[in-house]
C-alpha cells in the first residue's frame, strides 16, 4: 500500500513539472537593401532590317541574241557606262544596212516623182496635157517623201538595236551573280536579268514597326508631325547579323505611307553611310532605336521577380517588414529596369534574397555595397 502511494504521488509530481521550451523563433534575416533614386538612361529596341544600295537595278538584255563577250566579274566595281555584255551584232548590223537601202531606195524614187513633176508643169501650164497627170505625179511625190520618212524610222530602229547589243552599266556599283555566261542565248522576256547592279555608297536599310509599336514611336518622341518627329529622331545604329555593332550611325529618313494589309506593320528606312563598301544588296540585320528617358527611377533586374505576367520588388516599410509591389516597366538597359510606377523616390527595396521572401516578413535591412547601391545611371 505504501509503494502505491508513492507511485501515485511521483506521478502527479512528473505531471505537475514545467514542460520543456519549443525551440525559438528564427533570427530576421539580413538582407541588402537600396533606396530608390531617379538618373538619366537610355533604352534601346531592336527590330530585324534588310540593307539594299540606294541604287539596285536589274541588268537585262533589250534585244535578243547570242552573249559574245562578258567584260566583268562578279563583284567588281564598275563606273557608269562602262561595257558590261556584248551581244551578237551580224543580224542587226544587216538589218541597219537593209534600212539604209530601203531608204535611199526611198530617196531615189522621190527624186524621180519630182522629176516628173518638173516635166508635166510646163506641158499643163501650155495645156499640152491635162491637169490630172500633173496632179497624179505630186501625188506619187507625197507618197515617196512619206516613205522617206518611214524609211529614216526604221533607220533610226536599226541603229537602236544594233547599239542595245552592247549592254553598258547604267549607273555606278558593284556587280552581282552572272546568271548567264558567254555564248548563251538571251532575251528581254528572260525570266532572271543578267546580273544585278548595285551602287553601295549609301545604303537604304528597311524595318518594320506593329501597329502597337508604331503608336508607342509616335509618343515617345517629340514633334507635331512625322516629319517633325523624322527630323528629331537620333541616330540609329546597324546589328549585323554576327551581332556586331557597325561603324556609322544612321539616319531614319522615310515612313510608308501605309500599313502592310498582311502583316499589319509599317515600313520605316534608315540611310548609312557606306564609303568603304562594308555593306552589300541583300544584307540583313537588326536597327536599334535608342529612347532616353530622363528622371527616370532605375530598379536593378536582380531586385525582382516574375509572377503571373507582373513584375514585383520587396519594398521596405515599417518595422522593417516588407511588401510585395508590383511594378511597371517601361524599357530595360543593361541589368536595369526603367519604372514607370509602383516605386517612388526614397522607397527601400531589397537586393537580393527575395526567392526566400513572403508579405509581411521581418528583415534586418544592411546598406548594400557601394557598388551594388548605385541604381542610378547619370
């Protein structure tokens, strides 16, 4: 009985003692943290762009025949006028010469005409013989003088041909693929020309902006019209296709007058510079626009994060608890966000860390190193 009791009481003893503490609360971590300032930056867009010379013709053949001489290569520079293709010439040369006779034949006839006009006018004035005869040789006249005329046409014809069978470069540039080759049959119906020709020294370089982006250029840059805006857009730089940037900067200088109906964009030209002929027909690139924006408030990229199409920092409030806010984003340069709102001048915002964060958490907020601090661009 006695061991009963003493069991009973070492129970409620063992009951009655304090229970063991849950482990603490974790320490607020420490995070780095940056105050939000305005500065001066710049954001550029890029769109894809085809480069064409400021002249690009096709070479074509304006008679028909065999090729009997080629004078250039592919690639080479050529002047304007310069001989570029020769054309069998026998068959016009004959047809020249054919209209040459045919002409004088011409000449000849109206010659006899008149002298017969000559013969009948005294025999009519002395009414030797009538009138009508007089009247039938000034009309054989007429007729030889027409044929005269029609015989200097086809004259003048013939020498057009034969000229058309030596093809010159009409303006200056360099010369493209030779399709055809010496000893080839050609045409003006041909379907492909005999090369193209290209004058490079100014290069045309095409893009297209949406509807959407077309808007967005017209208010983001200053002007009361499109010329206006035209003649105070700054200079635009060429993305080659490896990326590099070219040389020269060049100048947009033209807008369509309407929107494709099946793409639903608008084109726009850029002209460069081109003196060491870099640029060829047919290259492609990206034209990049450049839009600065002044007192702008600069958010580093690393500072945020993406949920459900939003972009959102952590702002730093009282009791240094923090809050999700999302942010809009007008441009992007560099490793920086340009913020439309959402943050203001003086707002706190953490630099790091945030893949961690949840609204309301407490943090111990450290300055960020100098460096990492400085979200402004001047």
């Amino acid at each position: 009985m006695k061991s009963f009791i003493l069991a009973i009481l070492a129970i409620s003893l063992y009951s009655c003692s304090p229970k063991p503490q849950a482990g603490g609360a974790p320490p607020a971590p420490s995070l780095p943290v940056a105050t939000i300032v305005t500065g001066t930056d710049t954001t550029y867009q890029e769109y894809p762009a085809s480069i064409e010379g400021t002249v690009n013709v096709e070479v074509r053949p304006q008679v028909s025949g065999a090729l009997d001489k080629v004078f250039v290569d592919e690639g080479s520079f050529v002047s304007a006028g310069q001989p570029l293709f020769k054309i069998n010439e026998q068959p016009y040369r004959a047809a020249l010469n054919n209209a040459i006779a045919s002409q004088h034949a011409a000449e000849g006839a109206a010659a006899n005409a008149q002298l017969e006009i000559d013969k009948l006018t005294p025999l009519v004035q002395n009414k030797v013989v009538s009138d009508y005869q007089l009247k039938t040789a000034k009309a054989t006249y007429d007729v030889a003088k027409a044929n005269i005329e029609q015989a200097k046409a086809n004259v003048n014809t013939a020498q057009i041909n034969l000229g058309y069978t030596l093809i010159k470069a009409p303006v200056s540039g360099y010369i493209g693929r030779l399709i055809k080759k010496q000893g080839s049959l050609v045409a003006p119906a041909d379907a492909e020309a005999l090369t193209q020709l290209s004058d490079v020294h100014d290069v045309h370089v095409y893009f297209s902006l949406s509807e959407k982006d077309f808007v967005a250029f017209k208010e983001q840059y200053p002007g009361e019209t499109l010329k206006d805006k035209l003649s105070k857009l700054p200079t635009v730089s060429l993305l080659l296709a490896d990326n590099t940037a070219y040389g020269k900067q060049g100048k947009v200088d033209m807008i369509d007058g309407q929107f494709d109906k099946t793409t639903g964009a608008i084109t726009l030209r850029a002209s460069f510079a081109n003196p060491q002929g870099l640029l060829r027909s047919g290259n492609t690139g990206k034209v990049r626009l450049s839009l600065q924006h002044k007192d702008a408030l600069i958010v580093p990229e690393s500072a945020t994060v993406d949920m459900q199409d939003k972009v959102f920092v952590f702002t730093v409030g009282d009791s240094s608890k923090v809050k999700k806010q999302a942010i809009t984003i007008i441009g992007k340069n560099g490793d920086n966000y340009l913020v439309k709102d959402g943050v203001k001048v003086g707002d706190q915002i953490v630099l790091s860390g945030i893949d961690h964060l949840q609204e309301g958490m407490v943090i111990h907020p450290q300055k960020a190193p100098e460096k990492t601090a400085a979200i402004a661009k001047n």
